[in-house]
C-alpha cells in the first residue's frame, strides 16, 4: 500500500485511468465485432456503414495511445480486405 499522499494520489490516478482505458479497449472490440458481424451478415451497404463506424473507433483510440497504431493498422486492413471480398462475391 501507498504510504506518502503523493503515492495514494498516483494510485488513485493510475486506477482511474486503468478503468477508462478498460472501457476504451470493450468500445473497440465491440466495434469491431459489429464490423465483423456486418460483412458475414452480407448487406454491402450496412456492412460499409459499420466499417467506416468501426474504423473511426480504432483511428481515435490509437490517436489515444490506447492501443498501439500499427495494430490498429492490421484491424483495419483485415476489415477492409473482408469488404472488398464481400463486395465483389
């Protein structure tokens, strides 16, 4: 446990920004899971809408530092490589 004010306060800090980090990563998961759901649902139209939504999500939460820019990169690109099967099947 934190002995001097200073160190409670970090910890105090420290778990509330765990939290909304937390929250920030479910936020993206989830919009990558409709994304998903979207494209095997098979609406191009729908499914697009719900890629640039999720899309969005992943580029402000690198931007954030919350997770590492180059994963999102690869999240984005595995969506985008879906869409583009979909829309020419």
């Amino acid at each position: 446990m934190a002995n001097t004010p200073g160190a409670r306060k970090r910890s105090r800090q420290s778990e509330k920004r765990r939290q909304h980090n937390s929250a920030l990563r479910s936020k993206l998961r989830t919009a990558l899971q409709s994304a998903r759901k979207a494209i095997a649902a098979g609406d191009k139209a729908v499914a697009d809408t719900v890629v640039r939504n999720a899309v969005s999500v992943a580029d402000r939460i690198a931007d954030k530092n919350i997770v590492h820019k180059n994963t999102v990169a690869r999240y984005k690109s595995k969506l985008a490589a879906k869409l583009k099967a979909l829309a020419t099947a």
